[in-house]
C-alpha cells in the first residue's frame, strides 16, 4: 500500500500538471473535493477504484497511466 500511495500521488500531479490544470480545475471535472486530491497527491490517501477510473477518464489516460510507477519501481 505505501508503494502505491507514493507512486499514484507521482503520477496524478504530473499528468495534472502536463494539462497545465489547477487542483480546482481538475476538482470541477472529477467532481472530488480540492481537500482529497490534495491529498491523494501528497500521498497521505491512496483513491478508491472507482476515483481510480473517474479520474483516468478525466485525464483522458488508461488507468495504467496512473499506475506505472509501480511496475518501474
């Protein structure tokens, strides 16, 4: 679980910030609250699946996008 939430929280700012969104753009699309994508990308909160796959579908990348690092690590 801590290689997930350190990887994950890696990969979700970057791919935020590649899109040049705002933690509240990003918390508009996804309807998920500034507080708890805060958190998922300090990795201090690991996303259910379900956020997993909205916020895939909002980024427009595979799940896999979000998930690479844990193969690379």
């Amino acid at each position: 679980m801590e290689i997930l939430k350190k990887l994950l929280h890696e990969q979700l700012r970057l791919l935020r910030e590649e899109r040049n969104w705002s933690l509240e753009d990003l918390s508009r699309k996804t309807q998920i609250g500034i507080e708890k994508l805060t958190s998922y990308e300090n990795g201090n909160l690991v996303p259910s699946t379900s956020t997993i796959l909205k916020l895939s579908n909002v980024l427009e990348v595979p799940v896999s996008n979000l998930l690479d690092g844990l193969q690379g690590n």
